[in-house]
C-alpha cells in the first residue's frame, strides 16, 4: 500500500537517561516528528511510505533524509531549501516528575514552505492513504495551508485520509485550534486523538479524568457519536491512557464505526522508557490495521499493541516489526529471550 504523510521532522536532543537539562554535560542528537513517526512505522510493516516535507539542503537537512531512508520511509516528495531543521530538546521525566519538551522550531524550513514546492496531486496519485497531524497546521499559517492543499488534492484521487489530533498548547491556543481544525475535518476519514485533543481542536468533552489515573470509555461513547454525526468520520479512534505516573501508565483504545464500538484490551506499560511517539506508533497501527485487518477490532489491537511497545523503545520512532507487534497482540507479554 502506499501511505502519504506530511508535516516536520525535528532534530531532537535529549540529556541521557533521566537527567534533567540543567545536569546534562551532553545531549543525544536523534529525529523525529509526528508524521515522521508514522511513517517510519508504516514503513516497517511493508507499506511503501513517503514522508514529504521540506528541509534544508545542509548536512543536518541531509542527516534528517538519512534518519527516515535507514528504516525503509521513501523520500521521493521531501523538497530541498530553507534555512533550518527544527530542534525539540527533551527531557524523560520519571515516577512523579513529568517529562519535558521544549521548542526550537520556529521558521522552520517547513514553516516556510510555499505552495509551489509541493505538487500534491502527484504525491496523492496512486496513493491509498494520506495521514496528518494537528502539529503540522500549528507550526505556521503557511504549513496550514499546505494541509488543506494536500487534502484536497487527496480527495481528488479518492485517497483515504487521517488526522491524528494532536493538540499542543506550546504551538497554538484552542481558539485558532478550532478555526483551523474544525474546516479541515471535512476531508478526514479516520480521526484519531485523546480526551484533551478531542476537545481543544474540536470542542467536544468526554466525561474523562486520565489525572485521577482513571479513564471511563462509556463516557466517550456519545462524543463518538457526535463527531462522527458532525463531520461524517467513517472511523473516531482515541488513545485511553490512565497515567498514574510519567514511569506507569495504563493503556487501551476505542474506535467506533458509525455503528459499533469497541475496546481493546489493556496494556500496564511500567517502566516507560520513552513515551513520546507513542501516539504516533498507534496512529501508524491504525492505518496498518484498517488496511489490512478483516474489522475494526483486529485493527485497533494491532494499533494499541504496536504503541504500547512503543513505550519501551528510547527516541520517537517505533522500531518494531508486524511479527513482534502481532506476538503481543496476541497475548504474549512475557517479554522473554526470543533464542
């Protein structure tokens, strides 16, 4: 299948272990980006995934192509100038002391981008699957409008198209969230997100407290409903996490179809190592799982498996493959020695 995203890919450092920036004498250099994750996740069940962006014709620009090329994602549609690469520092939180992100992304060489460094119509030819974030409209005025382009022309070639959320405060506040957000939801197929961003980029509030370490899915059941009424979604997916710490965290999904729902089964992920990408790896199940599972069930384990491993690999991408993500969805858990 051939799988389309768009958005940024970051240069991201983060001090080693659980050190705090203030301690750290050195900084790991690794990339990442939502839709870049996705990608690379998609790549690693044997899709033909394409990122697409812009970066810059330097050596970090260069080192960014290299990072998404080593695990397979095609690179065809990655437009080449602008000044920088984005930088996210960030630091792994643990037990009660929550993890960090700080950005360094502004006028980013895709924050920058213009319409006529893309020709969207060709990237969605042929396409089966186009997948964007909420952080990519965030980033600047000029990226939002690459969104809706590349939308457009998605539907024109009958491209299935996801969104996955996303919302971060740092990057924008909800009002220009839901201005933005909510006319693009015309063109989404497949919506995927968490309590917050539900309600943030579109306005609608589960009755959900994931603070209080407690997550009730009956309580999203009617907001499904309503989003799927509202901008005609053929699928609403949604991350339930329970985190009862930034090193333990509970985990599972809900997706309805217009017409049925269902849960997954839930995953107790303690230790964390790393849980930045770990909605992204479930995004890039997901899309894995409904293209080629027999319902939406087998796709929404698939998706939840794929994530809750996600949490024990350090950096954004998920370095797993369909055989280990099938093993746990499966049922085995035991994490002993594959010999």
């Amino acid at each position: 299948m051939k799988i389309i995203t768009l958005g940024e890919i970051m240069v991201r450092l983060s001090p080693a272990g659980n050190e705090r920036f203030t301690q750290a004498n050195s900084l790991e250099f690794l990339f990442g980006g939502g839709e870049a994750n996705v990608a690379v996740s998609c790549a690693n069940y044997g899709h033909d995934a394409f990122f697409a962006t812009k970066l810059p014709k330097h050596e970090i620009g260069q080192a960014a192509v290299n990072s998404l090329q080593k695990y397979g994602v095609k690179t065809d549609f990655i437009t080449r100038g602008g000044e920088r690469v984005g930088i996210y520092y960030c630091e792994t939180g643990s037990a009660m002391r929550p993890s960090k992100v700080i950005y360094d992304r502004a006028n980013s060489a895709i924050a920058e981008a213009q319409p006529e460094d893309f020709d969207f119509d060709e990237i969605m030819n042929g396409a089966d699957w186009f997948h964007w974030t909420g952080i990519t409209p965030a980033i600047s005025d000029k990226a939002a409008a690459l969104v809706k382009l590349a939308c457009e022309a998605a539907k024109r070639h009958n491209v299935t198209v996801s969104v996955d959320l996303n919302f971060r405060k740092k990057l924008w506040t909800k009002e220009k969230a839901q201005s933005i957000m909510r006319p693009l939801m015309q063109y989404v197929d497949v919506c995927i997100g968490n309590e917050e961003d539900a309600e943030l980029c579109l306005g609608f509030k589960p009755n959900a407290d994931v603070n209080s370490g407690k997550t009730d899915a009956e309580g999203y059941k009617e907001i499904f409903r309503q989003m799927a009424d509202t901008f005609g979604f053929k699928y609403v997916v949604s991350t339930l996490r329970e985190s009862f710490s930034a090193s333990h965290n509970g985990w599972k999904a809900m997706i309805y179809n217009g017409k049925e729902f269902y849960t997954s089964k839930r995953y107790d992920i303690n230790p964390i190592i790393d849980r930045v990408g770990g909605g992204d790896a479930f995004a890039g199940g997901i899309i894995h799982g409904l293209l080629t599972k027999q319902n939406q069930g087998e796709a929404l384990e698939f998706a939840v498996a794929a994530s809750a491993l996600k949490h024990t690999i350090q950096g954004d991408f998920n370095l797993v493959s369909e055989e280990e993500v099938e093993a746990l969805a499966g049922g085995d858990s035991s994490g002993r020695v594959q010999r």
